[in-house]
C-alpha cells in the first residue's frame, strides 16, 4: 500500500481504515471524516446554479438564431415535401402525353402548362426534383468520403519519413491530375454506358469528379493538425493511426466537412442538371430537373421558368442552409463572411 | 524564376499527356463505332475484308488490342496526326482540320468571357471588400450568390429570353442564334457588325459566371489583406487607405486569384459548351457532344487533348502571374 492510486474509491479507503488501528496508522482515511471534506459539501450537479451549454446545443441556438438558416430550411423542407407527395396526388405522370393541349400555359388541369410534346410540366417537374434531391444528397456524401480518405491520408503519412512523402506525392498528384481531366468530358463518356444499368450510378460518377478540390484542403488541415502535440503524443503511444485519424483529426475537422457537404449537394445538383441538360445524364425512363429544361422554348417561357424556379429554390435554399452552418460553426469567420 | 516555371511546365506537360491517355483509352474501350457497319435496317452484312478495310483506315478496328490501337494514335499524335472522325461520321475528316475550323470560334468566347469575366470580378470584389456593407456591396454579394446557385443553362436562358423581350417590344434585338451570317459577304462591315453582336450575349453568359465566383474570392482575401499587420504598419507610415491598398495590400489579394485563374478558364470551357449547344455556334464544345454522341473516338481524344493543352496554358499563365505578384516567389 505505497501507492495511493491503489485505493481505488472512498468505501475501499474506509473499509480499510475500519479494518485497521487507527492508532497504528492515522493518516490512511483520516479525510473521508473530516466533515468539511466530505462530498455532499460539493454542490449538487443538476442544480440551478451551474448551467453549462454544450456544443451540440450552441451550434443549433448559433444556427437558428439566423435568419437566412430558417429560409433555408423552410424552403428546403417545401420542396422536399413536395417532391415526395405532389407525384402521388398529381393527375398526370411524367410521360403521359395530351397532345391535344400541346404548348398551353398554365392551367388548373396543368399547373405549370404542357410543353410542345405534350408533357405535362408540373409532373414532370416533380419527378425531377426526386431524382435531382436523391442525386444531390448521395452525391454529396460519397464526393466528402471520398475526400476525407484521400485528403486525410495523404496529410497524415505525408511527415513519416521517404516512403510517407512519396506516398504524399503520388496521392497529390492524382488530385493534379483529376483536376486537369476534364471531367465533363469523361462524365459524358461513362453516363451513358453506366446509365443502361441503373440511374443511380450517376452518384458514384459524379462524385468520381467531384472530390479533389475538398480533399486538397483536408489535406492541408490534416498537415497542421498531425504537428499538434496531442497527435504526437498518440503516435508515442503506440496508437494505431486508423484510430488516430478518427479519434483525433477528423471530430477537428469535422466542422469544415459538415459546411462542405452541404454546398457539396448544391453542386451536385447543378453538375447533374448541366449533364442531363445535354442529353447526357439521367436517361428515359427517369427524369431530371435538367431533362426538363431541355424542352425549352424560348416562345413560350412556361416551358423554362417553373422548372427553373424550382431549381433555383433548391440550390439556393441548401446554398442559404450551408452558409448558416458555416457561420454557426466558425464564429471566427466574421471577417471572411460574404 | 525561371526553374520554377519550367518544374510546373514540366508536370502539366505530363498531366496533360496522362489525361488525353486516359481519354483516348476509355474511349476505345467504351464507344463502339463499328457498330455503324450493321445498321438494323441492313438486309445483308458487310463484306469481311471491306468491313476490316474500313476499320483499319479509321484505327478502330475491334479485332486489332486496344494497346496496339493506342500506340498508332500516339505514333499520330508525334507527328501532329490526330486520326480522322469515326462513328457515324463516315466523311474521314482529319481531326485536326475539324478543331482548326471550330478552334477560332470557341476560343474567342473562352477568351474574352474569361478577361471580362475575371476583371470585373476582381474589381466587384475588391470594391465590395473596401466598401463593407455599402449598398453597392450587398448587392454585389447578393447577385453572386445568386447566379452561383443557377446552373448555366438557366443563366443562359434568362439572357435568351431578356433579348426576346426587348425583341418583341422594340423590334430591336441581338441575334440569338449562329456566330456568323452565311447571307452577309464575307468581310464586309455589315458581317463584321452581325459577328460583334453576335458575340455579345454569350460573352455575357460566360463572364457573368466567371465574375460571380471571382467577386466572391476576390472579396474575402481582399478582407484578410484589409485585417492583416503590414496594412496597418502602411496606414501607420502615413498613407491614406487608399495609397495602402493600392501600394499593397492589392498585389497580395491578387496573389491567390493567380491559382483560381486556372480553374476560370475550365470553367470557361465547360460554360462555353453550354452556350455553343444554346446558341448554335459551330465550335469545339458543339464537337465534343457530337463526336462523343456519335461514338467518335478519334474526335473525343482530340477535343480532351485541345482542353488539356488550354488548361496547362491557363495554369503556366497563372504562375507566370503569381511568380510575378508574388515577391517570395522569385
């Protein structure tokens, strides 16, 4: 018994001092009755007095103190509701055509107007917008985990040693070299040989593309973190770096990727709705928001501005919802605030 | 300097080179323009040898491995040759003549929509920064937000549909569609004025997508120059605000413009793509779409090379640009 670390709570310690003479040994115990020592001294935790706020629930009073993070949200929240129930309800598919109505406006039987194939609008609209939202969101995700793997493991074996930075290297200029691919190009080349699958392999595609600027930047954050000492004193310790990477780095760069994925959906929508608008993106059976446009008619504008519109709300809603984020995590980006 | 810009030079070449590769591969590998041979509506098939002769004059013959292919486009490619169009293209025009026609017609739309472009987004950037929270300000920033969140193809539809209006109302409009009037005589000013006008609305399209996102950077390393120490120190010396940004605070917020400038003129492709398609312009934006919906492998490799080849030159400008900004540099 040398070392006190060895009693291990306060009813070991008195068990002990009641086992043993007090007389023989009177410092062992000697505190736990000392009346002013005891722990009920100690203010209770989940009193009035004390009130901590923790992070979680800072960011979300930070973010819903802001305006612009409710219409976001709102709008958001609008379209998806809609993309979900409108295709239910509504009488006309997105194929069905009434030729006979052909090139009409808006009407109380065709909500946005048929366009000259006698496609309704509205139906098509909505189915659009499902499949732009499923895109966008998936997207998204993959393009931010594709990043995170290359961005973090390149920053963190870039200091250990010639095989590190040569690994470093390589993973570098495989970004350079995605970055100088140019990628619309080759996302027209495999959509539509990928397409004949499935419609959804239009997400691994286009976050194929879409992740090198992210990972640059994970990169370099992953650099600055790994020279902290708490990550040094991991490496020291013998911890596995896969467990370093996600106990240590990724909840610090966590706040960056939450923003970036966020504005990574936006993009995503806008790079599928661009595809599909050249007749290379979703395909027939399915429907985009860009297949939609493509019936353009600049004689008629019904024909463009609804669908347009939706769109819009889309991106700028996430757009809207991501900038709050960004103020919400970063307070101290006041200053880079658009 | 100069070792530094031939290091840079030196590794675009080869990205260049590994990404035109790369195209020229998957191309091979994923399009099938023999299939023009056996159309369905054919009563009886080909004969062998013609069907092998025509596949072997165009390079994309099944039977021959796609290694073996690879190595005739790139022994082509060293001496300038980029193969003929393929697919359902059955004219066999080299594919250098095709980009050399189209060439021209795009890169006067990549190029001044990107100088605009760029200018007016540094200048807006830089006036939304010194002037924070001026009205001209937030609405800078509200119209960049704004059309960042539109893809191009709505963007380019509004500028169509805005000229219509005025169209309708005045009788007076841009032409909306083709770079050039076949009726007009060549080289005459009435066809001179036609091109100037013509150019007009896509140049708009591309620089106000370009000036969005570079007011946008341009804006926020503006606000961290205006924060930084040797600002202050310049102020504290005795100039006006002014003369201190002028003397240096802009040559460092230009600094990292210079990088984005390279990713501008991509972006400028990709916009100009858009607005050949919208705007029935012969170029090479309009080629790549056909050539890769009509199964042209030939054609395909050639138009990633022309982007290669415009995106190395964009980012050896770009360090040409920072090596001359950047005083640590040199």
């Amino acid at each position: 018994m040398t070392n006190p670390g060895d009693i291990r709570s306060t009813a070991d310690a008195s068990e002990l001092r009641r086992r043993s003479d007090p007389d023989a040994n009177p410092v062992l115990g000697s505190a736990l009755d000392d009346p002013n020592l005891q722990e009920d001294a100690v203010p209770a935790q989940d009193g009035p007095a004390i009130e901590s706020m923790s992070r979680g629930e800072l960011l979300r009073r930070r973010f819903l103190r802001n305006r612009s993070a409710w219409i976001g949200m709102i709008i958001f929240a609008v379209l998806v509701l809609m993309a979900i129930f409108a295709p239910m309800f509504y009488q006309y598919g997105p194929f069905e055509r009434d030729l006979r109505n052909s090139l009409t406006g808006p009407t109380q039987y065709h909500w946005f107007g048929v366009n000259e194939n006698g496609l309704d609008i509205f139906a098509r609209t909505m189915q659009g917008l499902r499949i732009s939202l499923v895109i966008g969101l998936g997207t998204a995700v993959l393009t931010t985990f594709l990043a995170l793997i290359v961005g973090i493991t390149a920053g963190y074996i870039g200091g250990k040693g010639k095989w590190g930075a040569i690994g470093d290297g390589a993973l570098v200029n495989l970004i350079n070299l995605f970055l100088v691919i140019p990628s619309l190009l080759l996302l027209m080349l495999f959509s539509p040989v990928l397409q004949r699958a499935s419609w959804l392999w239009m997400i691994p595609l286009l976050a194929l593309f879409a992740w090198m600027l992210t990972a640059r930047v994970l990169r370099a954050m992953t650099q600055q973190l790994v020279r902290t000492e708490y990550v040094e004193a991991a490496k020291f310790m013998g911890v596995n770096p896969i467990v370093t990477m996600v106990r240590h780095i990724i909840p610090n760069i966590a706040s960056w990727i939450i923003i970036d994925t966020t504005l990574g959906v936006s993009a995503a929508i806008l790079g599928e709705t661009g595809l599909s608008f050249i007749g290379f993106g979703i395909q027939y059976p399915q429907v985009s928001l860009g297949t939609v446009l493509q019936d353009y008619n600049i004689s008629a504008p019904y024909t463009w501005i609804p669908p347009a519109a939706v769109l819009a709300a889309l991106v700028i809603s996430i757009n809207l919802m991501g900038e709050a984020l960004r103020d919400a995590l970063d307070p101290t980006s006041g200053s880079s605030r658009l | 300097m100069a070792r530094f810009v031939a290091i840079r030079v030196l590794t675009y070449v080869i990205l260049a080179f590994l990404a035109t590769s790369f195209a020229y591969l998957l191309a091979a590998a994923l399009m099938n323009p023999q299939e023009v041979l056996y159309p369905p509506i054919a009563t009886e098939p080909v004969p062998y040898e013609t069907a092998q002769h025509y596949l072997n004059v165009r390079n994309v013959n099944p039977d021959t491995p796609l290694m073996e292919r690879y190595a005739r486009w790139l022994g082509g490619l060293v001496r300038g040759d980029l193969g003929v169009t393929t697919g359902t293209n059955k004219s066999m025009v080299p594919v250098v003549d095709e980009l050399a026609n189209r060439i021209p017609i795009s890169l006067r739309l990549v190029i001044l929509g990107t100088i605009i472009g760029t200018v007016a987004g540094v200048l807006l950037g830089m006036v939304a920064a010194v002037a924070r929270d001026s009205i001209g300000d937030r609405l800078t920033t509200l119209l960049a937000f704004f059309i960042l969140s539109l893809p191009t193809p709505v963007i380019i539809l509004i500028v169509q549909q805005t000229n219509q209006g005025i169209m309708d109302a005045t009788g007076w409009g841009l032409p909306a569609i083709n770079p050039v009037n076949p009726l007009l005589p060549e080289g005459s000013w009435a066809s001179w004025k036609y091109q100037i006008e013509a150019l007009v609305m896509p140049t708009i399209v591309l620089s106000l997508t370009a000036a969005a996102s570079y007011s946008r950077y341009m804006k926020v390393t503006t606000l961290d120059v205006l924060g930084s120490d040797y600002l202050r120190t310049a102020r504290a010396k005795g100039l006006t605000r002014g003369q201190a940004m002028n003397r240096h605070g802009l040559r460092m917020a230009l600094i990292p413009m210079g990088q984005y400038f390279a990713f501008a003129v991509g972006a400028a492709f990709t916009g100009s793509l858009f607005v050949e398609l919208m705007f029935n312009w012969q170029g090479v934006g309009r080629f790549a779409v056909s050539s890769i919906g009509m199964a042209d492998v030939n054609g395909t490799a050639g138009v990633v090379l022309y982007t290669a080849i415009l995106t190395l030159l964009s980012a050896t400008l770009a360090d040409i640009l920072q090596g001359a900004l950047d005083p640590r540099i040199r």
